[in-house]
C-alpha cells in the first residue's frame, strides 16, 4: 500500500487516551503491515478505563497496553529515529515530538484530537466525548492511510 508507512509513533500527553487508541485501532486496520507503538509526553497516568471501553466497542483490545513516555520508549530500545512517521495528537506531544527528531529525517504530523479527560459529569456523557476522540482519531487514521487492509 503506497500510503503506509513501515513503522508509525502516535503520541499524545500521557500515553493513556489518545495514543493507544490510535495504536489499537492502526494495528486493527494494517496488522503486521506497519510496526506501531504509542508514547506520551510524560508516563505518570494508567491506561484510561473509559479508553478501553470505547476501543472494545471496536473490536480494539486495549487492555494490556502499558504507559509509557518517550523516555521509558528510548529506555526499552524503541529508537525514534527507527520510525517512518510520528503522528502528534495533542500541542504538548508535537513540541516534544519535533524536538526529539530535530536531529533526524523524520516526518512530524500534527492531527489535532479532541482530549476527552474531564468532559461530561455522567458515564454516559463521559462515553460519548470518548467515543468523539476515538471516531475522530479513527476517520484521520482512514483519511491517511487508505482502507483496513486486515
């Protein structure tokens, strides 16, 4: 597929919402054709109940992704200059992504998600702004790298 990348970073603040929704949903999309991890700027957070829920609906297992930062990424042997394409899904993570990669040929790309955290009192409000980022994250996903292939 000409619009696929071998390997594919997402990023966002904490590595809990954003991100591993995005990881889940590419890895659904693409399986084994595109290596994809997930970082975030700062790793203190677990991974975001409502986030799994939300993911599950899709057939996306979200469950066992462990939080991690750029730091713990770089720490585990996951080299940022081994990635195709860094995909930024909040202001914070951009900054840190095109400061990390000022050093190599790497492609940054900002997709602005709505950050669900905080929005809506009730489970169901809550839910709904989850499933907001989510449908978001996944029409981007399609709009860039073409139609599920698995």
């Amino acid at each position: 597929m000409a619009g696929l990348p071998q390997s594919v970073l997402f990023c966002c603040d904490h590595n809990a919402v954003r991100s591993p929704m995005a990881e889940g949903l590419m890895k659904k999309f693409y399986g084994t054709l595109c290596y994809v991890q997930s970082a975030g700027v700062k790793a203190e957070m677990e991974m975001d109940g409502f986030s799994i829920a939300v993911c599950r609906e899709l057939g996306v297992e979200l469950e066992r992704h462990r939080v991690r930062s750029f730091d713990e990424m770089e720490q585990w042997g996951d080299d940022l200059s081994g990635f195709d394409l860094v995909v930024a899904l909040s202001p914070a993570s951009q900054r840190r992504a095109l400061d990390l990669t000022r050093v190599f040929h790497l492609d940054v790309e900002y997709w602005p998600i709505l950050d669900p955290t905080g929005l809506g009192q009730l489970r169901e409000d809550r839910l709904r702004s989850y499933r907001e980022a989510r449908d978001q994250i996944r029409a981007r996903i399609l709009a860039r790298f073409g139609a599920p292939q698995t």
